[in-house]
C-alpha cells in the first residue's frame, strides 16, 4: 500500500535534478516549500478524516517561518517541551499552545501557565506542586487544560536513545504509581512512546494503554497520543491510523490529539554544503564546510547514515590497499570541519572525482536537525533558507559571530 490515500489529490514537487545547487550559497539548510506543502496536504486530510487534532511538536520541527503556510492547512496549534518552545508558539505560531516538560522550575513556572493552553504534568507531584498555582488561574477565568503523562510501559524503539517506555524511564506516571486519588483538576491523558513508526505500532500500544489505563480513559475528556507518527513517510498506512483513531474516540468518547515533529519535515529539504579539501590517507577523503557533530548530532546519535544525492554506497574494497577508480567510481570519506576526530559521516562513492567548491547536498536534513544544531568549534553555521515553488531562493537566516558569541556569556 502506498502513503497516499487513493482520494487524495496531492501537489507535484521540485524535481532534484531542476534545482541549481551551485546558486544557493553553502552552507545552508534548505527548505523545499513544495515538499513542505505536500505534506500538509496529508497531515490535513488525516486530521479532518480521524477528527484528531493535530499540531505541529516543536521538537522536531520548530522554522518558525514557514509556519505561516502551516496554518494555511489547518494546523492551528504547537506542542512545547520548554518555556522557550511555548514562547516561540504564542508569538509565531498562533492558536493553541500545549506543554509538557519532564519537569517544571519554580521559576519558569508561572509564565508557562500564561502561556499554555494544555499542561501536561510529567509525575503526580509535579502536578501537586504546581496545582495551587493552576486553580488560581482557572478561578480567575482562565481556562487551563491539564494531562498526565503516562507511561504503558509498551514500546516497540530500537534505539533505547529514542525510547521513553524503556527500563526504569523517568518519563510518564506508569500504573503501579498512577494516583486515582489525585485526578481532581485532571481532565486529559498523555503518552509519547513512538518513534518513527507506522499506524499499527500506535494500534498495538492502544490496546495496551486500554488495558492499563482503562478506568482512568472512563474518566478524562481528551488523550495526547504524543509523536513519532511518521505519516508523510512512504508506505506509511494512512487508512489503518484514520480507523485507529476514530475507534479510540467513539469507544472512549474522547477529543484525540496528535503531535507529530518528523512528519511535518520529513523529506522537506537538504543541507547544502561545499568541498573545502580534499585530502588522502590510503583513502580520500572530502573536508566540507559543515560539521557531522555540530549540524548533523542525529547521525552520531541515533546513529543512521544519511543520504547524499548522487553518491552512493562504497564497495568492497581491501582496507589495506589504495582504493582506485575502478567501476565502483569515486569513494570519498566525508568529514566535517571540526577538529573532532569522529566528525565523519562515513564513506560514498560518487560518479566523479569531486574539486574544491563542489557542492555536496544531504537529503532530508530539515526534521531534528536544526532544532539540534550547535556552535561547536565556532564553525559556519549553515544559513537557513527556502526554495519556493517558482524556483528562486530566499536566505532566511544567516548567522555570524554574534549568535557564537552570545551562547557563551
């Protein structure tokens, strides 16, 4: 089966091969608006066929620029995991604002209660702590959603990174500590135990949470089904996660929220980056004017191998041997900037020898990559820009020595 429901019409995207990557300045992230919109398009025709409400987690994708055109296709509202997130949301993004944070300040505090609409508290005294705070605010008019996060202990991740149902997690209130005694003030449930996953990983956890959770679902008014529902990826079931949803909402009687991050920028757009050197030790290896650790941390992280247009992988090649330009065509080993040893993505092979100033563009670099980006070693940071649909280029942001500078005092 394919991601996209046979009803649903979507709008055609820029061919990679018509873009002109040499004319966008390096470094850069780039977004493709006809990408972006694509997948709009789908999130919107799941969010009016489930009836969820779906909005956009900030973690995974936070551009505040082209949240305009999120907008345009009915995502009216963020989920934020900081009070930083939930200023961001109130300020560019508009409509509703959710929180959840695996532990408020007392300092931060207050001004998150201003600015959320939904609050979900991570643990039972959390909420005991700060519930004085949110009853005045709803005697004074206000009104103030609250959830509990909790934890099924079900999770079907692989990379125990990634993986908030894992042994002893610190995150969500799992059964054996659940207070029926202190839901008062409580109207709405939160899980978050997906990562990348398809629409019959969440009907399994469903079951599981139904289990566990049953008399407490009898009793709330909504349910945050978290993130990781990666429903612009290709072969995702689209229509087993309508049918999910809607059973869950009229079994339970419940407003159902969705708060996807990689979905919205999956396969969206490229890092653009520029061959500074190419050096050689046994094997070649192209120096480029981005940094693994720096612009890429998922790579280490998770770790995974991103793809690079027009390369692909190496051959079998004899370690102990100069590697050739034989039919296997030009392997590089692609290294960032920093003077960290490990900034490597790894090795490819492309179909030309590569110069100084040839372009090399990693795909699908928009999602959890910059909302993890640092300063490190005060390299370039990659500008942040748009290709829009006529084909031309806008620089939306460019950073320079002060945004370095003001990170460190």
């Amino acid at each position: 089966m394919t991601v996209f429901p046979s009803d649903l019409k979507l709008s055609a995207v820029t061919p990679v091969d018509a873009v002109d990557w040499a004319a966008i300045p390096s470094p850069a992230f780039v977004l493709d608006e006809s990408r972006l919109r694509r997948n709009l398009e789908l999130i919107s025709y799941v969010q009016r066929e489930s009836g969820a409400q779906i909005i956009v987690a900030f973690k995974g994708f936070s551009m505040w620029s082209a949240f305009p055109m999120l907008r345009e296709y009915g995502i009216t509202g963020a989920t934020a995991s900081s009070l930083n997130e939930a200023i961001l949301a109130r300020e560019e993004m508009g409509g509703e604002v959710h929180v959840y944070a695996p532990a408020y300040s007392d300092e931060d505090f207050p001004r998150v209660l201003e600015l959320a609409d939904h609050l979900v508290f991570n643990s039972f005294s959390q909420w005991e702590r700060f519930k004085p705070q949110v009853e005045a605010a709803r005697a004074a008019g206000r009104t103030v959603h609250v959830g509990i996060r909790v934890n099924p202990e079900y999770a079907e991740v692989e990379t125990d990174l990634y993986n908030p149902a894992g042994p002893f997690s610190r995150l969500g209130v799992t059964r054996r500590e659940f207070r029926m005694d202190l839901m008062d003030g409580v109207d709405g449930l939160h899980f978050h135990t997906l990562c990348e996953k398809d629409s019959d990983t969440l009907e399994r956890t469903l079951e599981v949470l139904e289990r566990t959770f049953g008399d407490v679902l009898a009793q709330v008014k909504w349910v945050n089904f978290g993130g990781g529902h990666l429903m612009t990826r290709e072969g995702y079931d689209i229509p087993r996660l309508i049918r999910v949803v809607r059973a869950f909402r009229e079994r339970w009687g419940v407003h159902v929220i969705l708060e996807p991050g990689s979905a919205f920028g999956w396969q969206t757009g490229w890092l653009v980056s520029s061959v500074l050197d190419v050096v050689h030790n046994v094997k070649d290896a192209l120096l480029l004017d981005i940094s693994v650790s720096a612009h890429m941390p998922d790579v280490l992280e998770m770790p995974y191998r991103p793809r690079i247009l027009g390369a692909g992988d190496p051959p079998e090649l004899d370690h102990h041997r100069e590697t050739s330009e034989g039919a296997g065509g030009h392997p590089y080993i692609i290294g960032g900037t920093t003077c960290l040893a490990g900034d490597v993505v790894g090795e490819y092979v492309f179909d030309r020898a590569l110069e100084i100033g040839d372009r090399v563009v990693f795909d699908d670099m928009i999602h959890y990559t910059m909302v993890k980006t640092t300063f490190f070693n005060g390299v370039k940071h990659p500008d942040i820009g748009i290709l829009h649909r006529d084909g031309s280029y806008e620089r939306v942001k460019t950073f320079g020595y002060e945004e370095f500078k003001a990170k460190l005092s």
